[in-house]
C-alpha cells in the first residue's frame, strides 16, 4: 500500500492511540473543516 491510502489507514491505525499528553487523537477537537496537506515529493534541482 503506497500514497494516500497508506496514510490514510495509517491515520486509522493511529486514532486509537493516546497522545503523549493522554488523550486519544478523535478526543482532540478538531475542526470538521481540517484537511490533510497533500504530500509532494521534492527532488533537488541539478545544479549546472
């Protein structure tokens, strides 16, 4: 599984998991209109 997928079953994987300050991820309030940031692969440029 690669790409959005993976991360999407990842974030599943990870809302059941408590915070390092105890609570769960889904307990953290946040927004109905959050939206994940797409993930781009940066490649440095060839330098002449």
């Amino acid at each position: 599984m690669t790409g959005a997928p993976a991360i999407d079953a990842l974030l599943d994987r990870l809302t059941d998991i408590p915070t390092p300050l105890g609570p769960l991820p889904r307990e953290l309030g946040l927004p109905t209109t959050a939206t994940m940031l797409p993930i781009v692969e940066v490649r440095p440029r060839n330098q002449a």
